[in-house]
C-alpha cells in the first residue's frame, strides 16, 4: 500500500499536474483539497473569498484538510498554495502524510499563470511581485513542512513526476519500480 503522500508549494506550481500523474502511476485516489473544499463550500473559492474574506476561507481550509491529511486510504493529495500559512495545517500534513515541496520559481509560475483568472491572490496589475511576496512569506513554512523539497524550475512535468518518484522511491514510501511485492 502506498502511504498518503502531499503536495504543496506557490498557486501555480504543479501540485494538481503532478498529483494527478503520479496518482495514476500509482494506482492511488488523486484529491485537490481546493475542489473537496469548493464543494463544501457549494461555490468557488474566489466567491467565497470574495463574500467571506481570507480567514473565513482558510478556516475553512484547514477543516478540509484536517480531514483528507488523517483519511483512511492512500491518496496523492494536492493543497492551495496557502495551507502552510497556519501552523495547525502545517502539523496535520506533515504528521499524517509524506510531504513534498514543488519548489517554482515566480517568473516561472507567472508565466503559466498569466491567462488564470480563478486564483483570488494573483489578480491585480502585478501578479510576479505577488508571487515574489508571496514566496518570501511562505518559503520557509514550505520547507518547515515538508519531508523532502523538489526542484521545478525549469523542468517538464514528466521530469517532475520522475524526480518525485526517484525521491520517493529512494525514501521508500512506494515501492521500487520493478521490485517485487513484499508479503
């Protein structure tokens, strides 16, 4: 059985992209925490921080992650890009699954983002020095949590899926590819 592993990091960097593959790659459920939370919001996330403004939102956040960080099956579970601005989140991710940090540049991640409407923190006239600001508040709570930091920056995503499954694998929290299953 492969453990509950996570992903955090900068709106923008990967964690859905990568989640999903690697979630298929090993045969586990894929969850984005950001769509469980919309749907128990029974609205966006930009309308809700629109009409409830950013603590409602990241109460609501760290409720939803409380639940999928101690659920009862494996998963590859992928965070908004805020979840380690609070210390509980912090803990019940780290304690409760493999973390991995997908370390992005904001020149990177602003150039894929530039047409993305639906991220409420990056609108404005200057979204790379949000994402510069943004990086220097939440690099060291990224670090802080995470088991084990990936380098994105210029990288495919099938890179990334092989550095995160190299990690991975070296670290034992899945199987080596081709090994045989233990009984």
């Amino acid at each position: 059985m492969v453990p509950s592993v996570c992903f955090i990091g900068l709106p923008g960097s990967g964690k859905s992209t990568i989640g999903r593959q690697l979630a298929r790659n090993w045969g586990v459920e894929f969850v984005d925490s950001d769509l469980v939370l919309e749907r128990r919001l029974g609205c966006s996330i930009k309308d809700y921080f629109a009409a409830h403004g950013e603590q409602a939102f990241r109460d609501a956040e760290a409720e939803v992650l409380a639940d999928l960080a101690r659920g009862q099956s494996a998963c590859v579970l992928s965070t908004g890009g805020g979840a380690v601005l609070r210390a509980e989140n912090r803990a019940v991710l780290h304690a409760n699954t493999t973390v991995f940090y997908l370390q992005s540049s904001p020149e990177d991640i602003a150039r894929r983002l530039r047409n993305d409407t639906s991220r409420p923190l990056l609108q404005g006239e200057d979204p790379l020095k949000r994402l510069r600001d943004l990086l220097v508040v939440r690099a060291p709570l990224y670090e802080e949590t995470a088991h084990f930091v990936i380098d994105t920056v210029r990288c495919s995503t099938a890179q990334v899926v092989r550095k995160v499954t190299m990690q991975a694998e070296l670290a034992g929290v899945v199987p080596m590819a081709g090994a045989a299953p233990q009984s």
